[in-house]
C-alpha cells in the first residue's frame, strides 16, 4: 500500500471532488484550491452539466479511451456514492436514442457509426414501436428508437454537494487561485505551496499551460408533473443533438447546445426555441411543462475535443474533458492514481 502522502488538487469541480474522495479513502491528506467562494459557488461545469452516462451513445465524436473510461465509470460511480453523507439519484436503467422519419437516413448512418466504433458485445438495439411505447409511453408515437443498454444518468447538482462533504481527510481553499502547477507545487496569489504530488484539473484555468478553449452549453430545468418518463432520451436531428433528462421527482433537464465561444451571458432565446421545440417533438407532453431555471456554462475542450492525461514525476494533468465529464470522471481519476501506486 502508498503510504500517506500530502496532495495539492488545483480545481475544486467534478474531477477535484472525485480526486478528494478516492484520494482521502486511501489515507492521504489532500488539499484542494479553487477560485470559487465556497463549496456553493456554481462556476464549475460539473454544476451545469445533465448527467448522462452514455459511453455508446458518445462514440459518434469519442474515441475508444473515452468509451472504456465510461464503462468503468459506470461500475465505480455506485461504490463512490454509497460512501457519500447525502443521497444521490443515481440509475442505469439504459437510454434511448430516436429519430422522427424524415431524419431516419441520418439516424441510421449514427447507428452503423456507433456499430463500427463500438466493441464486440456493445451495440445499439432496434425497438420496434410497441416495444419503444411499452418503454416510455410518454415519448411520440411513430418515432424510430434505439435501445442503448447499461447507460445511465446521475443527479450532479446532488453529486457535487455529496462529493465535497464526503470527502475524507481533505482541506477545502476556497478564494485560492492556482496560477501555475508545477511539479511538487501550486504556486498561489499567498506564495508557492508544497506537496508530495499535485494534481491540474482546473479546466479553463489551466491556460495558458495547456491550449484549452471554452465551449458554451446551455441547459433547461423543466417541471412536467405525471410525464414518467423513466431513461435519458437523445433526438438524432440533421441540425440538432438534443438530449432530454428526467429527474425525480418530475424534472426533465433537456439540452444541449454547443456553441463556439466563450459568452457566459444567459441562455439565448435561439436556444430556447430550437431545444425546446426539438424536445417538445418527440415529447408533447412538455409543451404544458413550467420551465424552472436555466444555466449556460463553457465546456474545457482541447484542439482536439479528446480529453488528456498526462503525467510527470509529482504531477498530474487532466484536462480538456469536454461534454464527458460525468461519463468519465471516476475512470479517469483511477487511470490518474495509477501513478501514486
């Protein structure tokens, strides 16, 4: 077993969290630094994000570390949260993927994508429409879907809260601005601070030391009481991916646009006609839906879109996680602890 060692984290979003409580589980004594004022401060992407677990689904723009990371994921994420003081919704239940007819040549050509990218044994499942309205009774009739097996989804609004109090051993720095991360040491606005390894999950604020660009997502909280709708839906569109999220007890989380550019302002009203009439066409019922709140947040992404992992003696970066975090951050975390052993 590593014996105890004194861990600088740079960044306090999902992969900071995820890192303070795998890292404290193992015995070590771990500081996280972070800009924000507090645990409460939603600036991390990791608050805005819907939650999906969909390594299959993602291989249309991943590569194949993205999809393996994600499915080992979605084995860790139920050890991680039994461990936590507060209660996080937590299902994979599969999900969904659905075409109206008019964009069926489009959908099929992402599904044989998906079919060729994906590994032996992971595949997508024709549903015929009375299986598709035994699933989810809610969802449009006539819709061509596809089954997606295994995925999942997870609250992270309750995932954040619950990874920050749950981690053991860990010193929270709030208003503590990393400004370089060098190894055995984040140099801060109070002086350099020492440790036995640090770790670079600060996103945009990691520039510029990697290349890394905001990519803006915006998102929508509906309130839809009665709809039941039980697995992440995604609609293949010629224009649009839009996803649509339930969350007990009856919220739907639809998005999720990508948009070049680093604007935080509030969500578009281009946004808001063209999500929601994309979801409101494959699920009528939310057009009576109450929209709740709104949130627009950037994505860290690299040249690439790919996410990184890189290592040095005392130091770890990751970074440019994209629209993936969720999906792969406890894989990614354990591939990055590797070097601790």
């Amino acid at each position: 077993m590593t014996s105890r060692l004194r861990i600088g984290v740079a960044g306090a979003g999902l992969l900071g969290r995820v890192l303070a409580v795998q890292l404290g589980a193992s015995g070590h004594e771990v500081h996280v630094h972070d800009p924000a004022s507090g645990p409460q401060e939603r600036g991390a992407t990791g608050w805005t994000a819907a939650g999906m677990l969909s390594p299959l689904a993602e291989l249309e723009t991943a590569d194949e570390r993205v999809f393996r990371w994600g499915q080992r994921s979605i084995e860790l994420w139920p050890g991680i949260l039994r461990r936590l003081p507060q209660p996080v919704e937590f299902r994979c239940d599969g999900s969904l993927l659905v075409a109206h007819r008019e964009d069926l040549g489009a959908a099929r050509r992402v599904v044989d994508l998906l079919a060729r990218k994906a590994p032996a044994g992971h595949q997508a499942q024709d549903l015929a429409p009375k299986e598709l309205a035994q699933l989810e009774p809610s969802l449009k009739a006539g819709l061509h879907a596809w089954l997606l097996p295994g995925e999942g989804q997870i609250h992270t609004v309750q995932a954040m809260q619950a990874l920050q109090a749950g981690a053991l051993d860990t010193t929270w720095h709030w208003s503590s601005s990393v400004s370089e991360v060098l190894p055995r040491c984040l140099r801060t606005a109070t002086g350099d601070e020492r440790y036995d390894w640090v770790f670079d999950v600060r996103g945009l604020g990691a520039r510029p030391q990697l290349p890394v660009r905001g990519v803006r997502g915006e998102i929508f909280w509906l309130q839809a009481p009665g709809l039941g709708l039980r697995r992440p839906v995604r609609l293949l569109h010629a224009r649009h991916r839009v996803y649509l999220v339930p969350r007990e007890p009856d919220i739907v989380v639809v998005g999720a646009s990508e948009i070049e550019g680093e604007d935080r302002s509030p969500v578009s009203v281009r946004s808001t006609v063209e999500l929601l009439a994309a979801a409101c066409s494959i699920l009528p019922p939310l057009a009576e839906a109450r929209i709740v709140h709104t949130e627009s947040n950037l994505r860290p992404a690299l040249p690439d879109n790919q996410p990184l992992l890189e290592h040095a003696p005392g130091l770890v970066r990751i970074n440019g996680l994209f629209r993936h975090g969720w999906l792969i951050a406890p894989g990614l975390v354990e591939s990055a602890l590797e070097c601790l052993a």
